[in-house]
C-alpha cells in the first residue's frame, strides 16, 4: 500500500499537466514548484528530514546522481578517452544493436513525414507570421516610425529548403550522439508533447540548457533537492498524452488500422524491438494492399449498347448497332494493378466466354466480339499483372475476340510489351490511343465483318449505277434528299429538289481523296471516313514538342518541373514561329464514316471557313456538289429554297451537337461512377433474363 500511495502525488500532478499545461506555460511551471513546495511542506509538518525521506524513496540520494571522480575517469562520456574501447562491455553492445537498429527504422520513417509536413506547412507558417506581424504593426501607435518601409527595401530572406531543415536537424542529433548524448529517442517520442506545451519556442530551449548547465556545475548535487515526484509527473502527462494520441485519437482517425499499434507494443515486449517493428511494416503493408483491393480496379464497366464512340453513322448501322451492341465489351480500368486485383479481372472475362446451359439461347448475352481494356487512369502495373493480361489476349485469342487496349501510358505499355502482351506476338490485340478510338475501331470491325455493311453499302451503289444507265434522268440529288429525310425523320426532300439543276454529280473510287472546295456535298450511295487533325483544334494534344512541361513517367512528381525553362520556351517558340509545325507530330482522329442521308460541309458553310479533315472514300461512292457561290446567287435569286436549306443544315448541325453532349455525359458518368465490388457475370445476367421474362 505504501508503495501504491508513494505515486499518488505523481499520478495527480501529471493529470493537472496533461490539462493545463497546453493553456499556459504559467500553468506548467506553477504545477512542478507546487510539487516540491508540497514535498518540503509535507516534510516539515511530519518532522522528516532529508536523509529520511531519501531512505524512503521520495529523493534521490547522492550517491545516485553524483559521480566521484575516479568513477568518471574510469567511466569516460566520449569515444575519444584513452582506452576507452577497452572499457565497452561487448555483449551489452550486442544486445542493444537491435534496439538500435529499429529506432534508426522508426527515425528514419519519421523523417520522410516530417520533410512532407514541412513542405505542406511552410506556405502556412509564413502566411501566418505575415498576418501576425501585419496584426501587431496594426496595433502600434500612431507616432511610433512604420518600417515595413524600410523593411521592403530590404532583400527578404528566402525560406530555408525542407532538406536545409532537415540537414541542420540531423546534424544535431549526430553531435548529441557521438558525444555520448542520450537525447535522440526520448525527442522522436516526445515531440508532440513539447510542442503542445510550448517548449518549442526560444526561450524554454535556453531555460532549459541553463539548468543543464547548473546541474552540470553543480555536479548534479541539484538533483537530489528536488523530489521524484516533479520528475515522475512530467512523464505521467507524457505518457498520458502518447498514449492519447496513439491509442483513442488514431483510432478515431484509422478505425481498423489502429490494431498495428498495440500489436507492436505486445510484439515488442515478447519478440524484441527491431522484430516488433518488422511486423508492424509487414501487418501494414497488407493492410494497405486489402484496402487498396477493396478499392475496386474497374471503374467502369459497359458494352456497346450503353456505351457508343462519337463516329457519325448511317442510321441503318445505327440501328445494327443498337440490336448487336452487347457483342463490344468495355472495361474502363483504374489504379494500380498487381496480381490480387488483376486476378479478378481475369475472372470477369472468362466469365464473358463461358458456355453455359439455359432453357432459351436469346436470354443469353452473346460472347463478345470486341474487348475495349482501357487504361487511361491506371497508374502502373507489376510483372503479375501483366501475366494475367497475357492470359486474358491467349483467351481473347482461343474465343476468336479482338483485344483493344486504349489509353495506356508510356511506362504501362512497356509493362505490357515486356511481358509478351504485343501486337508483334499477338495479330488480334491492339494499342489504340484513347477509349473514343477503341471504340470506334471496334464499332467498324464489327459493322464490316458481323454486320457486313460495306458489302450492302456496294451492292446499293451498284444498283443506283444500273438504275442510272437504263434512265435518262439522273434522280441522284432527290435520292440522297430522300435518305436525309429517312435517316433524319425529316421532310425537306419536297422543298429542295430545285437544287438538282444547279448541284453536278461526282463518282469516286474507293480509296479516293475528295479535293473539297468550298461547297456542299450530298452523298448518294457510298461509305466516306471523314478524318480531323488535333493540331487543328486550340488543345494541341500529345506532342513532341515541349511547349509546356513534361511529366515523363506516371511516378514523376510536378514539384519536379519547372515552369520557365529552356526547353519550354523552345518549344513555345518553335510553335509561334511555324504555326502548322503541330501537323509533323500530331495524330489524327475519325469524326465520321458518312454514306447516304449525310451532308458534307455544313460547318464551312455557317462558318465561311474552308471543310476542315480528310476525306476518302472506303467504297465507291458518289456525292452532289452545290457550290458556295451557287448558295450565295440563289440567297438573292430564289431566297425561300435557300432558306429551307438553311433549316436543314440547322438541323442536322444541332443533331451533331447533341451527339457530342450526350458523348460528353457518357464520359463523365464514366469518371463520376463508383467502382462496382463485383461485376455481373454472363451466367447471372442469364438468370435475370429468366427472372424477369414476360
């Protein structure tokens, strides 16, 4: 009991600094000077002297705290004594390198945090010193001198570099250590508190060095004046404010991942420090790989039908495509992919090629044709990854399905290509640049080879050739009038067919070129690819040129580049001083395949630009041409044909229009949605459709 009671004063005095001492360094310091006033009160009233209670463990006694001199001779402090290896009791030594090791560890670990915290905190600290040197300048009186005058004629001191902090942080630590010191542990453990009571500031540090230096002088005789309970009460309040902060705030904050901490403490009292510590990294390590698998790798899964490229089409294809959509698969693919996450992927896809027994094939989603990986958001992926992605192209390959990778970077194609996932090796897979061109890729794969269009799109120009040769009248223009109006669910054939005698017929061959002045073009029968330049828009896409700064790898960090350089004002010179350079390292992009029912130069024709893009034909092809000086001679001699073309140009513009923000709202559904925690495989749809046939 009496040894229970003897920390009662300690206990009580470290609970009153854990609370008060953050408010106020008065607080602080009136607590430890009423614990030795207490001490030497409570001494006086029961007639102890000092020597008693030193007997009864309420002080230190001399012996314990004051060396002699032989002892400190025997007994040296620094590496540099005579003899002093001679003195180093090895197996001790031995015994500590573990511990040693493992708080270099934990330091180590530390330091990489602090240079972060230093970096996202210097811009603040500053900030707030301005404001409290802007506040304090506000509160002087009106006849004290304002030097802020003088102060900004000055060169302001450049803030110290995060390293410069550190290095001047670590090199204390050194001195501290090879002198003999014994400050590095207790300062990594005991930051925080000192923080919050104040001592980092100037005057608590040179406080506290002089009573070292009074203690030293005095041999540290000092030392037993001054009751145990003052010293034992400072590392009551540290100890209730680390375990405050390692026990209940961090499990406030990290909720399951506060379990490493008292894994590592009972770990540490069995196994030792350093293994203590490589189980805490180990434990969290699968923590953040279980919450990173938890975070799903596919953000967006969809097929044909749910999912469509921009390509203009006509509308006999559209309608193909939105009965045999189901057969383009699309995976939209997210963060970093090793073997637990890829694995799952894996899975998904088998699942799409899995022959299964229903009662009625039609429920049964169809084996997809067209296999849309798109990596645009995918950070970077491990060698087990990329095996999983090598057995997903063999399956691809086995099914008879094209594997379209868009989107990949730099560093996860290389992956890719390094583990045997390459078109070199693999004629069924692809690297396309982005989703849009998958899917467009995939769409006209599917429309030429499932679909076959481009053989009905031949034989209907074959047909309008022989209906031509038997008639002496070309109904050309009113033919393609007619299919605008089908494709379009419009009735301007009627009000335009006045155009026929002012519009001239031209055959293309397939693979042709049209050479397009300024005009418009009403395509009778044929398939034409309209395809665009990206240098020909104000965003310059990916190029060569460095006119802004480079992010080479995804691991390259921005605070690594620098925003005026040499290279980038090369580049921005080179693009200044040769405006159409972009068109050398650009690539170009496929706005439509038009057939009939389409209008070529629309825009030209509101914008009074020449027809932006290439234009060849993919088949033999046949178009009308109305010239654009035509339309301005017919603005003035037959004004209501004109404007009943202007509406239909109107239309079909704010036709377009509507394509591109319903693509638009495709994408960001597609960035917006959350990851699903388990797709629906090709068997559950099956069931479904079985569930809820009428």
């Amino acid at each position: 009991l009496f040894s229970v009671m003897k920390h009662v004063p300690s206990i009580i005095a470290g609970i009153a600094l854990y609370f008060l001492a953050p408010k106020s360094p008065v607080y602080l310091i009136g607590i430890i000077a009423c614990t030795i006033a207490l001490a030497y009160s409570t001494m006086m009233l029961t007639g102890t002297s000092l020597h008693e209670a030193q007997a009864l463990g309420f002080f230190w006694e001399e012996k314990e705290v004051v060396m002699s001199s032989e002892t400190h001779h025997d007994f040296p402090m620094h590496l540099w004594s005579h003899g002093v290896f001679k003195k180093i009791s090895w197996d001790a030594f031995l015994n500590g390198v573990p511990d040693v090791i493992a708080m270099g560890l934990i330091y180590l670990i530390r330091c990489s945090l602090q240079a972060a915290a230093l970096k996202r905190n210097l811009a603040n600290y500053l900030r707030n010193k301005e404001a409290a040197d802007a506040a304090a300048s506000d509160g002087q009186p009106s006849f004290v001198v304002d030097k802020s005058v003088e102060e900004d004629k000055q060169p302001k001191r450049k803030p110290k570099d995060v390293l410069e902090v550190l290095m001047q942080f670590a090199n204390t630590q050194f001195v501290t250590a090879i002198t003999g010191g014994f400050a590095v542990i207790p300062s990594v453990g005991l930051s925080n508190t000192f923080v919050k009571i104040g001592s980092e500031s100037r005057a608590p540090q040179l406080g506290a060095c002089l009573l070292v230096l009074g203690c030293y002088l005095s041999n540290f005789r000092l030392i037993i004046f001054v009751p145990k309970c003052t010293f034992s009460s400072l590392l009551v309040m540290a100890s209730i404010d680390l375990l405050t902060n390692w026990f209940i705030k961090s499990f406030r904050k990290t909720g399951s991942e506060w379990f490493v901490i008292p894994f590592i403490v009972l770990s540490g009292q069995m196994f030792g420090v350093l293994q203590s510590v490589a189980l805490g990294v180990g434990i969290s390590t699968m923590i953040f790989v279980s919450s990173f698998y938890r975070a799903g790798t596919v953000k967006f899964i969809a097929n044909g039908l749910t999912i469509r490229s921009t390509i203009e089409r006509h509308s006999e294809d559209n309608v193909w495509l939105d009965r045999n959509g189901d057969m383009i698969q699309t995976l939209v693919l997210q963060n970093y992919l090793f073997f637990g996450n890829a694995t799952s992927v894996l899975k998904y896809i088998s699942s799409m090629f899995d022959d299964i027994e229903v009662i009625d094939d039609s429920l049964l989603p169809p084996k997809p044709k067209y296999l849309v990986l798109d990596m645009s958001i995918v950070s970077g992926v491990d060698i087990s990854a990329v095996d999983c992605f090598a057995d997903v192209t063999s399956l691809c390959k086995t099914q008879g399905c094209k594997l379209l990778i868009s989107g990949s970077s730099k560093m996860v194609r290389q992956a890719l290509i390094s583990g045997g996932v390459k078109p070199a090796s693999h004629p069924h897979m692809s690297f396309v640049e982005d989703l849009e061109a998958a899917l467009g890729m995939a769409e006209d794969g599917l429309l030429k080879f499932v679909g076959r269009n481009e053989e009905r799109i031949q034989k209907n120009h074959l047909r309008g050739v022989h209906l031509r040769g038997m008639s002496q009248i070309d109904i050309g223009l009113r033919l393609a009038l007619k299919q605008i109006d089908e494709q379009h669910n419009l009735s301007f054939a009627t009000y335009l067919q006045g155009l026929a005698e002012y519009t001239t017929a031209m055959d293309l061959k397939a693979g042709e070129q049209l050479d397009l002045p300024r005009g418009l073009y009403f395509v009778e029968s044929g398939m034409i690819k309209a395809e665009a330049d990206t240098s020909a828009s104000l965003t310059r896409g990916r190029q060569k040129l460095f006119a802004t700064p480079v992010m080479g790898r995804s691991t390259d960090s921005i605070g690594q580049l620098t925003a005026r350089s040499a290279t980038v004002g090369r580049g921005q010179a080179a693009l200044k001083n040769a405006p159409g350079i972009m068109s050398q390292f650009s690539h170009t992009f496929r706005l439509a395949r038009v057939g009939p029912g389409f209008v070529i130069g629309c825009i030209s024709e509101f914008t009074g630009q020449e027809i932006p893009g290439t234009f060849i034909c993919m088949t033999e092809s046949r178009v009308h041409y109305l010239p654009f000086e035509t339309i301005e001679e017919l603005e003035i001699s037959k004004p209501t044909l004109i404007m009943h073309l202007y509406k239909l140009l109107a239309h079909l513009g704010a036709r377009r229009q509507e394509l591109t923000i319903g693509q638009l709202s495709t994408l960001r559904s597609i960035m917006s949605s959350s990851a699903p925690s388990k797709p629906i495989s090709r068997k559950a749809m099956a069931h479904l459709s079985e569930n809820f046939q009428p």
